[in-house]
C-alpha cells in the first residue's frame, strides 16, 4: 500500500467468545483501550468509535476463526483497513519484543504495535457463498473425527464383557446420530456449490483428479474458496502450511528440512488423503512420490512433497479452467510407463 505508517494510528483488536477488546492510537504513545461485548450490538459500538476516531486507523487482528468474523466483515463493510494476521506471525512478534505474559488486554497491545511496525497486508472477504461452504465443511470435518471416535468407542466396548449393553447402544445411537448429521451437510454443502457457478466448475475440477472423491473435494474446495484470486501459487503452498522451514547455522548446524506448518491446517488435513491414494493409483504421482524416496527422502517427507504438487496442480487447473493432466506435473520415464498401477508404496 502507498500510504506511510505515519499517515495512520494502530489498532490491535483481541476477540474472545464474549468481548472485544481494542488498543488504539499511535504507536510510540499509550493506547487508548475499550471493551466491548462480542455481540452484533457490541460490534456497531466498535465500528462507531473507530470511525469517531481523530485520524484514519489501520487495524490489525488474528484468525481466530467463527468468533473474529463477524467483526472482520464488519470493518471491511465500514471501510476500515484491516489485516487478518496468522497467530503464529503474532506469537513470534510478541516474543520478538520481549513479552512475556500473555493476557487479552496484552494481546491486544501486541496486535497494535504489530499493527504500527509490520508490513500491513490488507484482509479481502470472501464471497457469501465461500463463508456458508467453509462453515459447512469445517463442520462435518468436526462430525468426521467425532465419528471416528465414537466407532473405535464401539470397536473397544465390544471386545468388553465387563460393560453393560446399554453403553453400547448408547453409542450405536451416537453413530447414527452423526452419520445423518454428516449426511444432512454434505447434501447442503453441495448445494452451495451447485447454486454458485464458479464454485461448480472449480469442484468438478477437483473431481477430475484421481484421488479426490466428493468429500475431499468440498473440504479442499471450502479452504480454497477463502483466498483472494490476486494470490500466486507460492502463496498458496505458505497458506497450506507446506512451504519448506530450513535450519542452519554456521558449519555444524543443519536440521532436516521440515513444512513450515505456519499455514491452514485444514487444508493441509484435506490434501493428505487424496494423496495418499494418488501415490498408489495416478501414474505420475506414484512415480513421482517413488523418486523421491529412491533420493533417500522419507515417506512423509514425500508424500508431503505430493500434496504440495497437488495445490500447484489445483491452482493450474483453477487458473486455466482444465481438468488434471499427470503429465505436466511429472513426466513418467519408459521404465516408469511399465510399473504396475496399484504397486504398494506404503
């Protein structure tokens, strides 16, 4: 942005579940702090002392998912410069300037003085039918894991005599209540997609990938969904949390290289299964994943590397509006052609 720091006071905005607090003003002076209630009666209240406030006002806060949105899309409706911060840059700010406790009020602080002294990446909401399919997906991921919980619940309670039956009704019971909730969703989640176009297309791109069945494509497709389109695919491998994190020093020190994990953490859950299958059923990616090990990488380590060229794939596929071709992400040698389809890579 072409404005200066100095054309700008700081605003760092802390949101629990039930308040909002704000530290604002110029950052070498002491902020001028309030407290306002997390409702949509408390947000008007915010919005109405920011724009009261004497000079233009930048506002710095973290993703902390369903409990900072509606103040988010708030400050953007009201015109007023925003940046969603990832926590962990905020956390590293925070120890960067010797602080040590951790309190809201604090938090706030930290968030306005990172606000005054980073570089300020401006927030841009994703569109309606974005927000409805992430709140929906992130959703029925919850149900999935409860689900699976609940079934390895059943799977122990039926290996135990010493149990009552009625403890494994009761989670038979759990089961199907969360397979019909997970259902439900996932028929509401589609109709999202199918009642925006742009969503359509890009969902049946993701079907046209091996590996990618309906659920992981919605998931995927939800995460996706939140990025500005200005976004180049770098950005999008640092948003997944899979861009590489290198640590040396001097001659002695020289750690493996690991991901960064500093990114979506659901988005990253929603590639991994698709490719765990691509490795064992798309040629390409199999092959690909193989030359990595035969490099004396670890199966982690490439099957990471796999779903990182998944998201430069999507991306591609997105950008062009083409369905996945393996071949322009890994060109299979002839020795490679003839590899049986399914061979084991675990």
């Amino acid at each position: 942005m072409n404005n200066t720091f100095s054309d700008f006071d700081a605003c760092g905005i802390e949101v629990s579940a039930r308040t909002v607090l704000v530290a604002l003003g110029a950052a070498e002076r002491p902020a001028s702090r309030r407290e306002f209630a997390n409702t949509a009666e408390g947000h008007r209240a915010l919005l109405g002392w920011l724009k009261r406030w004497k000079r233009p006002v930048r506002v710095v806060m973290e993703a902390t998912g369903l409990y900072g949105l509606d103040v988010a899309l708030g400050l953007d409706q009201a015109g007023i410069l925003l940046m969603v911060a990832n926590p962990r840059a905020a956390r590293h700010f925070a120890q960067a300037i010797m602080q040590r406790s951790k309190t809201d009020r604090i938090d706030a602080e930290v968030l306005r003085q990172f606000a005054a002294r980073m570089p300020f990446v401006a927030w841009h909401p994703p569109s309606a039918a974005a927000l409805k399919l992430m709140a929906v997906a992130r959703r029925l991921e919850a149900l999935t894991e409860m689900l699976a919980a609940e079934k390895n619940r059943r799977h122990a309670a039926s290996l135990s005599e010493a149990l009552p039956a009625v403890v494994r009704r009761d989670v038979q019971r759990s089961i199907q209540t969360q397979q019909r909730a997970i259902e439900r969703l996932t028929r509401a989640a589609q109709e999202f997609v199918a009642a925006d176009p742009e969503l359509a297309r890009r969902y049946q791109l993701l079907l046209s990938i091996p590996g990618f069945a309906a659920a992981s494509a919605l998931h995927t497709l939800a995460e996706l969904a939140l990025l500005p389109p200005a976004m180049d695919v770098r950005q999008w491998v640092a948003y997944a949390g899979l861009d590489p994190r290198h640590h040396t020093s001097g001659s002695s020190v020289e750690k493996k290289p690991r991901i960064s994990k500093a990114g979506n953490k659901h988005l990253r859950r929603a590639l991994y299964m698709p490719a765990l299958v691509a490795i064992v059923h798309q040629p390409h990616l199999r092959a690909f994943y193989q030359h990595l090990l035969a490099r004396g990488k670890a199966k982690m380590q490439a099957l990471v590397a796999v779903m990182r060229k998944l998201l430069h794939a999507i991306f591609g596929m997105f950008k062009h509006q083409q369905t996945f071709h393996g071949n322009k992400l890994y060109r299979l040698s002839p020795v490679e052609q003839a590899l049986p389809l399914a061979q084991e890579v675990a």
